[in-house]
C-alpha cells in the first residue's frame, strides 16, 4: 500500500494550515432538500417502523436490520448497530431515532476532520481517484472553479490517459472553470503529473488537481500507474500532498463500499468526495464509509452546474437527516 497521508492521529491535522475563504457555503434548507430521499430511506422508514412497538425482540431487530441494509449502511454496520440493541435494555423502540442519530454522530467523529486540508502560500496537491462514471471529471472542474473562485491559482494535470478522450473532456471543464491545465496526449500518465509538478512550482500554483485512470478491470495496471504517479510525487513534491479523494457517486449505494476497498488497496486514501447526492436515497453511504474505512467525507455533488461543489459538514448533514 503506498504511504500516503500518514497522519500523526497525537498531531492537529496541517498545523497551521488554513481553509481558503469564501469556501462553498450551502445553506441548511438547501442541504435538507438535497437528503430529502436519503432522510426517507434512511431514517423515516426506520423510525416509522420501529418507533411504535414497546420492546425490542429478535423480529423487530431483523426487521430494521434489514431497513438499515437497504438504506445502504452495509451489512456490517446493520448488523452491529442492532447487535447493540439486542445486548441493551435502556433504549426503547420509541427512542430509536435519537439512538440513530447519536450512533451516527460518533461514527463521523471517528472518521476524523471533514476540512479539507489546504495549506496557505504553498503548492497543494490533491489527488484525485475512483472509478469511470462516478463523476471525476466534473467534481475535478467543480473544486477547480472553487478554487478559482477562492482566488487561487489553479493548474489541472490530466493524468487519466488511458480513457478515451479523458484529456478531451478535462480540457473543455479547464476552460469553462478558467483554470490551465497540462495536457499530453497519448504518454505516460506520470510524465504528465512531472510535467504539471514542474509548471505548478516554477509559476506559483496554489493548486494542483490531478485526474486518474478510473478502470477496473485490470487491478494490476490500475496499482502500476498510481505508483509511478505517486512516485514522481515523492520525488518532486513530497510536502505538497494534501488529500488523495475517493470520488463516488452517491446512486451506487453499497457498491462504493467495495471501490472504496479496491482503492484503499492501492491508494492510502484520506477522504471522500460524494458526487450526484441531490435527489438519491443512498446517501447512507457516507456512513457506511465512514465506519468501514475510516474516511471522511469532504465535498458533496449536489447538481450539474460548476458551482454545485460544497463542503460537507457532518453536523449539518445529520441536523437535517434527523430533524
């Protein structure tokens, strides 16, 4: 597994590090319409059935096992949230929803920051992950015109040379987002990070994005490329890392447990990027992660356009799952 983002859990995480400002504000009510499905599925169908029984037997406790997988926590988290229930005599079916939402609370906290780490008059350097179609591309356009925005200087290295025309479709989303990017079509998807790493230090980035080759179905190959890219990381930048994101689409559900297994094989990762959240059920999912892999979530996808990127912030998001 390659050494990335080792964090010291004794340190605070980039001591003396800032945000950048005016960093992608969503308000409450915003947030609580995009989770509107997800609330249904995760919460409301839950507490609605259970809520109104006066004790906890073994049926009841399959019964919302079962809601809980199906609301994509995963089965290892079901399956431990109930098993604490049934060794339990305290809570009672009418409290369900507040023990949901206090189990939930500790799980995101264990996950660690949902900041994202951004250093201020320094190069930073997030490395961008995940499978074909779970919106990289996008999400990658969307945190460059943030940035952008942010008034930051801003370079994409388009480092997924393996889809077709993968370096097509980043250089359109680099000039709609009005950042530069370093494009070298048909080479080595580690020449081009060299290449991006050499121009973000010589002209004063503020931020590097790479894109990756999101295929799966030759683990090999996918191990091969990231350790050279990581590799020229180290060699030339090796301070300047400050996430490696796990990009997943909010629809695939439980499926974004086994890619986050796949890429944590080969990536250490440090976070997770949500994409398509507005209007799935499946939003569970970022508890599961959480729980499963230890990941925060820290962007969410909440629409098409290049300014529906924000900061995820797990306090808002379980206020408005919950209330």
């Amino acid at each position: 597994m390659f050494n990335f983002f080792k964090k010291n859990e004794s340190e605070p995480q980039q001591n003396g590090a800032e945000k950048p400002k005016s960093f992608w504000n969503f308000s409450f009510d915003s947030l609580k319409k995009t989770i509107s499905n997800t609330t249904q599925n995760l919460v409301e169908n839950v507490v609605s059935t259970i809520e109104e029984e006066e004790e906890f037997d073994d049926f009841i406790l399959d019964d919302m096992e079962d809601l809980l997988i199906k609301a994509d926590l995963g089965v290892n988290l079901a399956s431990s949230i109930t098993d604490k229930l049934r060794k339990q005599t305290k809570v009672k079916p009418s409290q369900i929803k507040q023990f949901l939402k206090d189990e939930f609370v500790q799980i995101l906290k264990e996950a660690g920051s949902s900041e994202l780490n951004y250093e201020e008059n320094k190069l930073n350097i997030y490395f961008i992950t995940g499978v074909n179609g779970a919106g990289k591309t996008t999400l990658i356009a969307k945190l460059a015109n943030n940035f952008r925005l942010s008034g930051k200087k801003v370079l994409l290295a388009a480092g997924d040379t393996f889809r077709a025309a993968a370096e097509e479709q980043l250089d359109i989303w680099a000039k709609r987002a009005q950042v530069d990017i370093v494009r070298k079509d048909g080479i080595d998807a580690a020449a081009v990070v060299f290449d991006a790493i050499k121009k973000a230090q010589n002209e004063n980035y503020d931020v590097l994005l790479i894109d990756t080759a999101g295929r799966l179905h030759n683990k090999r190959n996918l191990m091969e490329e990231l350790n050279k890219v990581k590799s020229v990381i180290d060699k030339l930048a090796p301070d300047c890392l400050r996430e490696s994101i796990l990009v997943l689409d909010a629809n695939t559900g439980q499926n974004g447990l086994s890619q986050a297994k796949l890429f944590s094989e080969v990536v250490n990762l440090t976070s997770v990027a949500l994409t398509k959240l507005d209007g799935s059920a499946k939003g569970g999912i970022i508890i599961a992660i959480a729980k499963e892999f230890n990941l925060p979530v820290k962007l969410i996808g909440v629409g098409e356009k290049l300014e529906d990127l924000k900061l995820f912030n797990p306090d808002d998001f379980l206020n408005a799952l919950f209330n």
